[in-house]
C-alpha cells in the first residue's frame, strides 16, 4: 500500500483530521502561502485549529467566518502540508473538501461563481469562445492539412484550457503535436469539443459543477474510441485520473507517454548543450507521483547536462499557480515563483524544464521579476528542439547534398 | 495591556502587527491539546497583540517599549514545544519571530553557520548538505518542523546527540536582545554568557542568530535494527552500543507497545509487534561506518538480540520525524518526555508498562539513547480531547509517569509552565538559585516570557498539583469508561 493509498483510507472528516492534527507545525514550515502571508491564520495549522474552534464540543460547523473563508482559499493545493504531515493526513483533499463546504453553504468568495458562470457558459476557464480552442494550430506553418482533427485515432491529445488560450503555454502545444506527430502517433485533439476538465471548479469547492464538463468529455472520448489520452497539463491528468472514473483507457502524462516513445525508438533526438534542471509540477509529482519519466526524458537527451534543485521530487517547492491561487492573488503568485527561479539560478542552470503549462508562466513571469537570464522551457519542447537538432544535424552530415 | 498601548505597537510595526482576536486566539496553545476552559482559567493566554519583527533592530525596539511599558513578551516561532512554552500566561506581547529565518553566513573553512533563530532545522540540513557539502551535527526529531533558536531555548538533545552531544555544545556565538532592548553578543566567555541563554526557554534574552558548528555531510549512512523479547536484554545493548568508540550516529528504541500502536492506528508495517526494538544508525565514511558497526552483531549475539531485515532498519529511520503518527489511534495523545539515566531505562519501561496494565492503557514508550549514560523516553497513551471530563481525567496518568520516571532517576525533558510542578526534580536548590540571580540580574522586571520555568504558578504548586492529580485520578477511576477501554478495543 503507498503513502497516498494510506492518506486516502485515513480521511475520516475534516473535523477528524483536525482532531488528529499534532499541531507540530510541519505543514507551516513548507506552505507556500503562508510563507508570504506568516501569520499562524494563514498556515494549515492555523486552518485545523480554527476547524476544531469552530466545531466545540458539538463537532458541528454552522457558519465559516469570512476570515477563514478567504484564508483557505489563499491556497495553490500543492499538497506539500499534507506530504509532510507526521499523522499522514491528506491535508490537499481535507482543503478541496473544506472549500465544498463552505460553497455548500453559500459562502464562497465571488471568483467561485465567475469560474461557475464561465464554465457553464464557454466551458474554458479564459471565458474565449470555445470554438476558438485549437487555433493554436493556426500558428503552425507546418501542420497537416486535419489540423489535428481527425474523426477516429488511437490516442487523444487533450489540450487543456491554459495550453489552448494562454500564448505563454501554447508553444507547449504545438510542440507537443508535432512530437506526436514526427512519431508517427495516430492521436487527435477535441478541438471546439473539448471542454474544460472540471479542475477549476474542483479546486473552487464546486465539484458537483464539474459534473457536466466531465461527462461531455467522456462521452467525446467514448465517441473517438481511443484507447490512450495524453496530457500536457498535470492538472487536467489529475482530474482525469482521480474524478473521471474511466475504465480500460490509458490516462498519461506527455512526460510518460514521450519517454515510451523514446524507449520505442520512435524519436530521434540530437543533442542539445545545455544546462538545465526539472521543475516537478504540484499536481503531476506530489499529487500524482510521476518523477521518474521525465528524467528518464532528459537523461535520454544527448548533451545534456541535468542538476537537481535543492527541493526536488516529493518536496519539490509550488510555482505558485495551483488551486485557482492565481486568479485570487497574482502578486503572490509571482513571489512564490521567485523563490522556485532562485532555486534553478542557485543550482547553475541556464534553464528550467517544466511540465506544465501553468508552471511555464508562472515560472516566466518569476523569472522576469528577478530578471534572471534563466530560460523556461517545457519538456515537450526540449523534445521538439532535440528532434530539430537531430534532424539538423543530418542535414548537414548529409555529404553531398547537405551544405558545404 | 491599555489600548494606547496596542495602538502604540501596531503604529510601530503596521500591517506585521495585529490586535483582531480572529488572529491572536491561534497563539493560545502549542501542541498539547490542553482543555481550553482549563488553561484560560489559569492563565490569561490570549495576547494582547501579535507582532512579526523581520530584524535584530526591530525585536529591540519592541522589547525597548516592553520594558518602558513593562508589558510581558513572550517569543514563539514553530511553537512545537508540549509545555506552553511559547504561550503567553500574561497576554500582552506576542512576538512572532518567524520572520527571523534563514541562512545568513557559512564558513566552509571552520565549518560553521550563522543562523536566523526561527530556521527549521531540516531545512537548514538540507540546505548545508545541498550547498556546500556540510551538515548540522545534531537535529531535534522534530527537525521539520521545530526551530534552531527553539531548540537552544529547550533541551537540545536528539539525532546525533550520542555522537555529538547536546546542541548547546555546538553553538560557538549567539546574538540576543535582552530585556531592555540591548543587544549583546553571546560566546561562552561573554558576561553574560552564552551558556546563560541554553535552555533558557525565552526568558532570558530573544536569541536573535546563532553560530552552530557544523560536521562534513556524511559520504554514506546505515542502518540496523535488533529485536529484543524482553527489555533489560535491549537495555545491556543499547549500553554497549552506546559505550562504543567511534558511537555510532544515533540510538533509538521503542518497546512493543508502540509498534502494536502504530498498528493499531491503521498503519501497514511489517515490523514485528512482540518485539522490542533497538535501532542503531551509522553515518559517516564508508571505512568510519564499517569500523563503527563491527561490533554490533557481536553484542547483538551476547544480549539475545536479533537482527531484523535491513529494509525494516531503513523504514525505522526514514520514519524518524513521524513517531506521532500513533495519534490516529487517539486522535489525541497524552504521555510525558523524560531524561533517564540508560541504567534505569528497562526498569523504567516495566513499571511503566505495570502502570498501563493496571489502568487499561496501551502506554507505549520510545526514545533515543542521547549519552553513554543518558536517554531520552517518551512515554504516551492515546486519548480523546473531544471528550472534555474523561480528557481531563487522563491528565492524572502524565502525573503517575512522571513520578515513575523520577523514582528511576528521571526528570522531565522541557519544563515551560506544566511542569513547573516538577522543578524540585529539575534542578537543585542551589541551581534553582542561581537561575533565579541570573533572572532576575538581565530581566528584573520579567518582562520575557513570564509564567514560565523558575517558580510553579499557585495552583501548580507541588502540593495543590498533586492534590488536584489525585482528585482526578480518583475520579478517572470511578468515572471513566473510556479513554483506555475505547483505546484497547
């Protein structure tokens, strides 16, 4: 049994797990947030000691005081609290729970009904119109005549709304199709069909919401008859995998699903000289517990140098973005981001692979706050730049053909 | 505290200054859950204000004003002491350092870093190994969370204290504010001295960064782990081990008791639960380890121990920082932390084990072997703290632990305000004097952190708590059917 299948039997109610809560304070020493805010209220054991202050001797909560409405939303659900609480609570999922009770209630902050009204109304969380999604491949010169949609394929590229409409992640997208692409990978993408996977509203206390999004996608899913789905954003991973129920399909992240390729021979990948290290994103690590694939990719990269940050795999620090935290406090968001730059700047790399399309803003959007020459890339572009220089490499090895 | 005073303050320090009682009611209390009703009728724990100073300079002038207004301040970080260590008996100024963390300066050449007091001792560790190839000699167990300004200020003995010694010893410099606002450096030769602060529990000065001596981060580590069927078998060996030259990096034990314990909290553990067990971790060289565990099987062999599958070793140290995982059996735990002399440690455990049997309580004990001579039990029994009258009546077997490991030699490991009722096991009368002197010479009108260490308040007094222990234990005895009965079931 792993730690998580552990957590997961543990949860009893939040109220319980406040009770079993140590108050050591370990959860305090490594959450983000409260690392920028400091005070106790705004600590997961500040969080757990209100619950039980609140509950009294009669274990029921009637009303969340506004204070602590805004605290517990004051969080990216990274999960680090959680992964090193000593009384092995899943503190993650006693906060989404947390946030669904206090929605139940009516009292949840306003963005909770914008992300709701959006969703119902574009089901992408950028409030564009959803047909727009896959126009990212408009910015391709080279990408075939489908577009990328195709009626039937083996495997489904889920896009994901950041990676769909967020310019800063979309280069992640057309990189990673035409990886799949060059690997002669029979895979489409939803387009205008594909809707939001439901994690905003997760993440917003509105599961129930996420409802519809969910079945509508495994009903286009269904319709396909793909039998693997690929995704570039850890988010979108995690809500498939523990919120869709599926049966007999393949769920993978890009960082799984390119390291297969690469073991399969299908790519070709040429060197790159560089020094980089790998950013574990929240929600693909920690919450989901792949760290070796992508290493396993970057290992496979010829010249490439990897270093490891001071916080790596399970302790590996937030961007920042996570859990809606960055429609609710951008500025902090950054800060938080800063500190992951200066980890990547203190162990000599000159660049920050990520796996994520969240990450990869945030992570600029620190970079640039500490006006560092560290580049941010993802992996599926590093993939797509190693395949470039291979091909490169060819073409200039090519002897009488190639240039002189 | 007068509210021209609170408004005095949070003009000072503005948005890290706050009087909203939403706040200050979360400095009320550390990890004990202790009864509410209980402690705010002994003392008043909700402070005033809370304040984060980020600097030397602004603790000072927050103490300056303390002392001018003779308002009482009491300093906290991670707060992760049992004994409201951290939590104001007199309201007034709460001084949250936690803004006081991190690296400030490492001599690789000495070995040696200087520190802010509210850096947590596993990120430091971290960092040292990370950076450059160093690693702190000693860390409390808990290291994730707990602080190197609070370990200072509390007894200082854990991981790696048989081979390096308390934590006291390795602290080279210190820089305080005392109680008036002064700032001073501390070495073991400055008037007042560094040894002055050790162990002090913030009533001497607020510790403000500290100088700590540093070791190479170890090349390798090992770990083994011997099971014992009887405890006075485990003792022999631990004394062996513990006598050993080189020691190996860290001793921990635990009967079986708490392995059943863990169990019994839903965890899947392949350890053996009919078993004692004595964990025994190197660290080191590769030559320096193997040199160090040479003798281990032998004594292992002449104490009846047996040695258990090496990846049981690695899961009791990988384990180390989560020994309160037991709590899910509560939800909450009741017991005490001692010092024992090693010689009196199975005795202990017998009669401790007698004490359980006699009440119906699993009470496991676990610890860490800190001296060839000392060792460091801790001794719980889970309980319910939702269930006000029989939580309190549980509160009556921490006494009946105490005495027993008095009556074997012990005495209380931290004192804060709940065992100040144990001080005559502390510390001699002359000690206590002295304590006292130096007290009253740096913080005549204690001002730092009041309530705490020298003097138990009225209803703690020896006699009336022991009274009072009595009374509860008698009515744990008429009254209860539930904590050890709900806990054994």
């Amino acid at each position: 049994m792993t730690t998580s299948e552990i957590k997961r039997l543990f949860l009893t109610t939040p109220l319980g797990e406040a009770t079993i809560c140590a108050r050591c304070g370990a959860c305090n020493a490594v959450c983000c947030t409260h690392r920028e805010l400091q005070w106790e209220s705004t600590s997961p054991r500040g969080w757990l000691a209100i619950l039980r202050g609140l509950a009294g001797s009669s274990g029921r909560i009637s009303d969340f005081p506004p204070e602590l409405v805004e605290r517990v939303f004051n969080c990216t659900t990274c999960g680090k609290c959680g992964q090193v609480c000593p009384a092995h609570i899943d503190l993650r999922r006693l906060w989404v729970e947390l946030r669904e009770k206090i929605v139940d209630r009516g009292q949840g902050p306003a963005f909770v009904d914008q992300v709701k009204e959006v969703l119902e109304r574009e089901h992408n969380v950028f409030d564009f119109p959803n047909e727009e999604r896959a126009e990212w491949v408009e910015f391709m010169s080279d990408a075939p005549d489908h577009r990328y949609q195709k009626e039937k394929a083996e495997v489904l590229y889920y896009v994901g709304c950041v990676s769909s409409f967020s310019p800063g992640a979309q280069g992640i997208t057309r990189s990673l199709a035409k990886v799949l692409e060059l690997s002669g990978t029979d895979f489409t993408i939803l387009g205008g069909e594909e809707w939001c996977c439901g994690f905003p509203l997760m993440a917003a206390g509105s599961k129930k919401e996420a409802r519809t999004l969910i079945e509508h996608n495994k009903e286009r899913l269904a319709a396909l008859g793909a039998r693997t789905v690929v995704f570039n954003c850890p988010s979108c991973y995690h809500m498939w995998k523990h919120e869709y129920g599926l049966e007999g399909v393949e769920l993978l992240h890009h960082t799984e699903y390119l390291a297969r390729l690469i073991t399969q021979g299908r790519l070709n990948l040429g060197k790159i000289d560089d020094t980089i290290t790998y950013h574990d994103p929240c929600d693909l690590g920690r919450n989901s517990g792949v760290y070796e694939a992508p290493r396993e990719v970057l290992k496979s990269i010829p010249g490439l140098t990897v270093v490891e940050m001071l916080h790596n795999r399970e302790e590996a620090l937030c961007c920042g973005g996570g859990g809606d935290f960055e429609m609710l406090a951008p500025a902090m968001t950054q800060k938080i981001a800063t500190r992951l730059v200066q980890e990547a700047i203190d162990a000599d790399a000159r660049r920050l692979v990520v796996a994520c399309p969240q990450c990869k803003r945030i992570e600029m959007s620190g970079v640039e706050a500490l006006k560092s020459n560290v580049r941010v890339t993802d992996l599926a572009e590093l993939i797509l730049e190693s395949v470039r220089s291979a091909d490169h490499t060819e073409a200039t090895s090519g002897g009488a053909d190639g240039p002189s | 505290m007068e509210d021209k005073d609170v408004k005095g303050l949070l003009e000072l320090l503005g948005d890290r200054a706050t009087a909203s009682s939403f706040e200050t009611a979360l400095y009320q209390s550390d990890v004990a859950a202790v009864p509410p009703f209980l402690s705010r009728f002994l003392f008043q724990t909700l402070p005033d204000i809370v304040v984060r100073p980020r600097s030397t300079e602004e603790v000072a002038s927050m103490l300056r004003y303390a002392a001018t207004h003779r308002l009482p301040v009491t300093p906290r970080a991670a707060a992760s002491t049992a004994y409201f260590n951290a939590v104001p008996t007199r309201g007034g100024i709460l001084l949250d350092l936690n803004g006081l963390r991190g690296i400030l300066d490492v001599d690789r050449e000495r070995a040696t870093v200087t520190v802010l007091p509210a850096t947590r001792w596993k990120e430091l560790d971290d960092e040292l190994r990370y950076r450059w190839g160093l690693a702190v000699k000693s860390y409390p167990t808990s290291a994730p969370s707990s602080t190197v300004g609070g370990w200072f200020n509390m007894e200082g003995w854990g991981v790696g204290s048989l081979q390096y010694g308390s934590m006291h010893g390795q602290v080279l410099r210190a820089e305080a504010v005392l109680a008036g606002g002064k700032v001073v450096e501390l070495t073991p030769d400055s008037n007042p001295s560094l040894h002055w602060f050790a162990r002090s529990e913030g009533t001497m000065g607020i510790i403000t960064s500290l100088e700590l001596g540093l070791r190479p981060a170890p090349e390798s580590e090992s770990h083994r782990l011997i099971a014992f069927r009887d405890f006075r078998s485990l003792q022999q060996a631990a004394e062996k081990i513990a006598d050993l030259d080189p020691k190996p990096y860290h001793v921990h034990f635990a009967d079986s008791a708490f392995t059943r314990s863990i169990k019994r909290a839903g965890f899947t553990t392949e350890l053996p639960a009919d078993v004692h067990l004595l964990s025994v971790h190197f660290e080191g060289s590769r030559s320096e380890i193997e040199a160090a565990e040479t003798p281990l099987a032998k004594i292992a062999r002449e104490t009846s121990g047996r040695e258990l599958d090496s990846r049981l070793a690695h899961e009791e140290w990988t384990e180390r920082f989560s020994e309160v995982r037991a709590k899910r059996a509560g939800p909450s735990l009741l017991g005490t932390e001692t010092l024992l002399p090693l010689r009196s440690l199975a005795s202990y455990i017998e009669s401790v084990q007698g004490l359980g049997r006699g009440l119906g309580l699993p009470i496991y004990t676990y610890g860490a072997v800190v001296s060839p001579d000392w060792c460091q039990p801790n001794s719980f029994f889970p309980a319910d703290e939702r269930r006000g009258w029989s939580y309190l009546t549980a509160l009556s077997v921490t006494k009946a632990l105490q005495d027993r490991a008095a009556r074997h030699g012990g005495r209380p490991y931290g004192i804060g305000v709940w065992n100040t009722p144990y001080l005559g096991r502390v510390w001699s009368s002359s000690e206590r004097r002295e304590r006292l002197r130096r007290k009253a010479h740096l913080d005549p009108h204690g001002v730092l952190n009041p309530g705490k260490l020298y003097a138990a308040p009225f209803l703690l007094r020896p006699s009336l708590f022991g009274l009072g222990m009595s009374a509860l234990a008698v009515l744990r005895r008429l009254t209860v059917s539930g904590v050890g009965e709900r806990s054994t079931a």
